[in-house]
C-alpha cells in the first residue's frame, strides 16, 4: 500500500476510503428517498493531487449528488481501522468505499458492504484477474478501481554489459545476483521483508511462484503444507543464507527497498511499478539505466500478488443507487485514463496497456499487462489481517534462518488452521 505516497513523490501506497459527514440521509441534508443525493469519499493521502479534479466532473454533472472528498491517513492500518470502526458502528458516514483488495473478503464476509449487479459495471473492459479481487462467496461485492502487480527492476547497463539478458528462472536470478552483482560491487536482490504486508506478498509471490496456494478459494481450507511452499521460502531463505540478498534487506520496506535501487546499490529489485518514476527522475544513479519485468519463477516467469484497490458500496449508505453511478464514472475509460495519466497509478481497462500513446509515457506498461494477467489475489478470508500476520511472522523466521522452510510450513499450516476456524 505504501506505493500510492511515492506514486506523488517518485509515488506510494494507495486505499482510497470513502467517508463522510455526519451521518443522517433524509430530506434535512438534501438527501432525497429515491437511493440519491449527496456523498461523501475519503482516501488514503491523494498526494497526487489528481481525484479532486475527478470528482469535480462528476459533480457539475451530478450538482443533486455532489460527492465530498475527505482524505484519511495515509497508514493503510490506520485507513481499515476508521472504517471498521463506523462501519461496526452503523454509524453510516460511509457511502462508497475504495478498499485495498486484500479487505474485500472481510468486509463482504462481515456484512459491511453490498454485493452489486455485475451487469451495472464493465467488468468486462478489464483486465480479467482484477475482478476476482472483488469476489468473495461467489458474488461481486465491489468493483476493480486500481491495480497493481510486483515487478524485477533491474540494471540493464550491467546486465548488457555482461551480455546478459534480465532473469526469466529463479537460477539465473540467483547466479547473476552472485556473479555479475558482485563484480559491479552491487548486492544482489531485495524486495520488502520487513514483517509486514509487503513481506506477506513477497512470501506469497515465491509461494505462487512455485505453484503452491497458501488457502483454498472459501478461505477455511489450508493448502499451504506442500512441496511447493517448501521451495518458496526456501528461494527467499537461501537468499539471505548465501548472500545475494543482503541482510539489510530485512528492514526493508517500499521506499527503503526503492531508494537502494535507486541510489545504484542492487542489481535487481522486486516492487510496485511506481518505483519506475523516482528510479526515473532527476538524482537517481540509475536514471536510463534499467528496466523492468515480470518477476521470475523456478521454470519461468513467475506469480505476482495483485495489489491496487477496489470500490464497494456501504451496507449503511446513504444514498446507494448514487453510490452505485459514482463507481460506474470512476471506471469508466475516461477517468480510467486519468488515473494513469495525472495520478500515476496502474488502471484496471484492459485497453489502456496497449495504447501506444500511453506507451510511450509509461514504457513499463506491456511488462505489467503481462505480471497482472499472471496475477493472483492474496488469500482470501474473513480473517485476513491474521492470516497476514502469520505470513508475515513465519517468512521472516525463515529468512533470517531462525526456522526451516520445512518446519516453517508445517508450523504456517497450524497456525492457519487455528485462524480458520474462529468465527
């Protein structure tokens, strides 16, 4: 998440979050008893600048049902926890919301938002694993606003240097980052390691990568005891054990793994695309010196985590079928473009990866088509903030070679196992 702040900067970590005024619908705040009238949508530090010009073409368009924006925190923690907290409340302050994807699952399992009506979306313009993101139980429950696939940035100066090609295997990852890394005096490989939900990503990638699942589709049953789990964290946990991945990598977030890239310390870097326009733009040490591609995996190219954002609709909105229109203009190809173009982040209409127009300004657009079409969600579950948490606790002692990726597995499974069965 914390790629939508540097996506302003160089860009950084996006939820938008729709919140609102103090609550009560009705005749008294303009409200009217059709389903429409005003609303209200908050997010996460637009530090872009670019949803308030959005919203204000939705509003001279719509003056009965003008939208308010109001921007969170820029802590996606803090982001889920003020909507939790309203929406436990019935409060209903919220109309739309723009939830990372890894909370759909959650908040349609608690009953906090709506299911909708695919045939009211153009589901169908977008790219087709981002609305599995907005799934859960077999029904839509919200709408693919934002995407977003892992990366491997690397030093293309170096590697034509070497008369070699960026890695498609694990095995040319892992040779080239101690070889070639090595002669330039750069480290190997780093992605975000810290324990947190980047590192929960990370272990998802190797783990998807090598073929295994971390929990069935229903999001109760553990499949994450498998040779395949085995090989992931141990790709990452060999790492750091040889030395192609530093060990200062551990503490590494976005931005910090970013800013190593792009200051000329690694060779290779798994992140968000964003990291593309600060390695970029004036000071950095690789300005025109790299690229970007899918990440790699055991055979071949390997198995991103969808990042991005989606819209739903509050079970205590005011006004749902206004809500319900305000998705439709936020995914239309219009607005689609824009979030591209002026807020620098990954759209979810498929068309807009070809555009050659859009191309050219943004080169790393065919290889991120192709890492999120290859993409699968982060497990799905009514409890996914646990089920992170145990992720994230569990890859890091395997990293940090305090636990095998065979004992580490088995004692993953156990602990999401416990977790799947509370209610």
């Amino acid at each position: 998440m914390r790629w939508i702040r540097a996506a302003g900067r160089g860009l950084l970590a996006l939820a938008v979050v729709l919140c609102g005024h103090a609550a009560s619908a009705g005749p008294a705040d303009g409200g009217r008893d059709d389903g429409r009238g005003p609303m209200t949508l908050a997010t996460a530090g637009d530090l872009t600048g670019y949803l308030g010009p959005v919203l204000e073409g939705w509003n001279r368009a719509h003056p009965g049902e003008r939208v308010r924006l109001v921007e969170l925190p820029d802590s996606a923690d803090e982001t889920r926890a003020q909507m939790i907290t309203d929406l436990r409340s019935g409060a209903g302050r919220f109309d739309v919301l723009n939830i990372d994807v890894a909370w759909t699952s959650e908040f349609a399992a608690a009953g906090w938002i709506a299911p909708l009506e695919p045939e009211r979306f153009p589901l169908r313009s977008f790219l087709p694993p981002v609305v599995d993101t907005a799934t859960y139980d077999g029904k839509l429950h919200a709408v693919p606003y934002v995407t977003n696939a892992g990366m491997l940035f690397y030093r293309k100066d170096v590697l034509d240097g070497a008369g070699e090609r960026p890695p498609r295997t694990w095995a040319e990852l892992e040779r080239q980052a101690r070889t070639i890394a090595t002669r330039h005096g750069l480290a190997g490989y780093a992605g975000q390691f810290l324990p947190y939900e980047g590192l929960t990503v990370n272990a998802a990638e190797a783990v998807y990568s090598a073929g295994g699942t971390i929990l069935g589709d229903d999001g109760e049953r553990v499949t994450v005891d498998s040779a395949a789990a085995r090989s992931g964290l141990g790709f990452l946990a060999r790492g750091v054990r040889d030395g192609w991945i530093p060990r200062e990598a551990l503490s590494f977030k976005e931005e910090e793994s970013r800013q190593a890239f792009q200051d000329g310390r690694l060779l290779f870097l798994r992140n968000w695309p964003y990291a593309y326009a600060g390695a970029s733009g004036p000071g950095s040490a690789v300005a025109g010196k790299f690229g970007a591609v899918p990440l790699p995996g055991p055979d071949g190219p390997g198995t991103s985590v969808l990042g991005g954002s989606n819209l739903a609709v509050s079970t205590h909105a005011r006004h749902p079928r206004s809500a319900r229109d305000l998705i439709a203009y936020l995914t239309s190809e219009q607005v689609q473009r824009r979030v591209l173009t002026e807020g620098a982040l990954p759209p979810v209409r498929a068309e807009l990866y070809t555009d050659p127009a859009l191309v050219r300004a943004f080169p790393y657009l065919p290889a991120l088509r192709s890492s999120v079409l290859a993409a699968q969600p982060r497990p799905k579950s009514p409890h996914y903030e646990q089920v992170s948490l145990a992720v994230q606790a569990v890859a890091h002692d395997v990293m940090a070679q305090h636990q095998t990726p065979e004992a580490a597995v088995r004692r993953l499974a156990a602990e999401l196992a416990a977790i799947a069965r509370r209610r």
